[in-house]
C-alpha cells in the first residue's frame, strides 16, 4: 500500500469561514442543507459549490463496460440501473488578491434539467459577488462547465476585465467540435455544441490561453492533461505545504474501481483512462486533497493506492 499523507494543516470546514460563508439565516428557504463546504488550502481559500444534479443513463457512465459488471457495480452502491443522478460542482478560489472561478455548472435550468443550474443564486447565498471575480478557469467548455456564465444578466454583472483561462487546444477544439469517437446521449451532442459556440461568441475578448500549464493566481496552477476533451485541464493548488487538485471531468464516480471504463462523452476514451491512472498515481503518492465535478457533494477526499489498484476515501466532514 502506498502511503498517504495528510498535512495537519489542511482543514476541510462547512463554509461560514474565511469570509466564505454566510448564516443559516440568510439561506434559500427552500434549500434543505447548505449546498457548499469550505476547504482551506495553507492560506488559500476554496468554495465548493453545488450547481445540483443531471440525470444521465447509467450506460454513459460505462460504454464499453460488460453490462452484467456494470449492474453489479451500480447494485452494489445501492444504485438504480437506469438513470443515475450526476453530481455538478463548481468552485470558487481566493488566492491573494484574486477571487477565481473553477467552472461554472450548468447555470441556467435547460430543459430536461429542473434540479440544476443552481450556480448563481448558491454564489450569491454564500456572499460571493460576482463583480469580485477577478479570473475564470475552465477545465473545458461542455455545457455543465460553461453555463453558469451564459445565465441572463450574469456577464454585465461580471468585470470588464474579467481573465477566462483556458487552454488554447480547447478553444480550437470547440471552433468545429468532432463527436465521432464519443459515445454521449444524442440528446446531448446539440446542447453541448451550442453552449460551447455561445460561449466563445461572447466571450472571446476575455480568453487567456496556454499551451500546456499556466499560473494564474500564487499557488493556482492550471495544466492541460487532454483526454476528456482535447484542451481538458486540472487545476493544483499548494500552499504552506498543503495541496489539493481539482480534477474536473478526468476522474468520475468508476473511475477508482474501473479506470478503464470509458465515460460516453470522453472525446479521446484511451487517453481519458491515461489521464486517470496517472492523475491517481500522483494523488496516492502525494496525499493531496482531490475535488472534481461529479463526484457526490462536497467530493473532497484522497485517493488511496494498492499496486495498481485504488481506492476513494472521502473526508470526513468538519464542522
């Protein structure tokens, strides 16, 4: 077993922190629980924020899973075998001086999509304005990333001088998007085509591009590892010590158990599963935190490693 270690100085905390949070009182009255969980990274301070859930078919997760393996895994997590439902989660950074946004959800409530698109109003309830942001991050431009962006209003409320930091591979990419070696819903191929093209369209003027890894923010790297999309990128943070790598779309709910399962709306399936025995190797030997989208709210946790095999151990929750 590789050993794991755990900075005592990084500490995982409900989000009424650092400036982050706000009183119960000032909650949504129709939210249940507070939907985001602060975590503190050395002097970074990082929000983690529910943009809610999507359903997708439980065969996107694996599609080129042996069916009956698939029903297994799914039974034995106490999961439907139709339709799961998939977590979104965005994050907001304050490194310094800079306020910066790791995606954005899917933003605004698509059709099809009522428990989503609950990015702006859960900022907002956590006391985030959106004339702070300072700097964008995009791990990629699929719709449930970029949408929280393209939500009426939401631009004229954001700085004129306002960073979007994505790499150049994935801006090309997304000028003539190719499906061909994807294996999505085709329900979702249309959705995901023209979010990415409006994106780009109005926000072009802001993009600051990198080639391979880029600093945007003391402590903030951003680095494009490809896979997922051509321009797919995650996000390290280090501070005093402590680490912690938002992951985006290279490590999903299987991938712990069944790397090699290829997700429907990989646009490169082989180099996806590169991605992630990689990005799991380097997060059993290190012992940073790991964050990600879809994985179940707050997903924070680390990664645990026996030979080749891993293991998903979620933090506990500190109040």
């Amino acid at each position: 077993m590789s050993k794991v270690q755990t900075s005592p100085r990084t500490t995982v905390q409900q989000a009424t922190n650092a400036g982050l949070g706000t009183s119960h009182h000032q909650l949504r009255r129709d939210e249940l629980v507070p939907s985001r969980y602060a975590v503190r990274v050395g002097e970074i301070d990082v929000l983690v924020v529910s943009d809610g859930i999507i359903e997708i078919p439980a065969e996107a997760m694996a599609t080129n899973a042996d069916p009956a393996v698939r029903a297994a895994w799914l039974g034995d997590r106490f999961l439907p075998q139709d339709d799961l439902d998939w977590a979104l989660n965005a994050f907001v950074v304050r490194s310094g001086s800079q306020t910066i946004l790791i995606d954005s959800g899917l933003g605004g409530e698509y059709a099809g999509y009522p428990r989503a698109g609950q990015f702006v109003h859960r900022l907002e309830a956590a006391g985030v304005d959106l004339a702070s942001v300072t700097d964008v991050v995009l791990t990629h431009m699929h719709f449930d990333h970029v949408g929280g962006l393209l939500v009426d209003g939401v631009k004229d409320r954001l700085r004129p001088d306002l960073r979007v930091h994505v790499s150049a591979a994935e801006a090309k990419f997304w000028e003539s998007p190719d499906f061909s070696r994807t294996a999505m819903p085709p329900e979702f191929v249309e959705v995901i085509r023209r979010s990415s093209r409006q994106f780009l369209d109005e926000y072009r003027s802001h993009l600051r591009t990198f080639d391979e890894e880029s600093e945007v923010a003391p402590g903030v790297v951003v680095t494009r590892t490809g896979g997922h999309t051509p321009g797919h990128s995650v996000v390290r943070l280090a501070s005093g010590g402590d680490r912690l790598m938002f992951a985006g779309d290279a490590l999903l709910p299987a991938s712990f158990d069944h790397p090699e399962w290829h997700n429907g709306f990989e646009h490169d399936p082989e180099e996806a599963t590169r991605v992630r025995l990689r990005l799991m190797r380097e997060l059993a030997e290190t012992g940073s935190l790991l964050v990600s989208t879809h994985m179940p709210f707050p997903s924070v946790g680390h990664v645990a490693a026996a030979g080749n095999l891993f293991r998903w151990v979620p933090a506990w929750w500190d109040y």
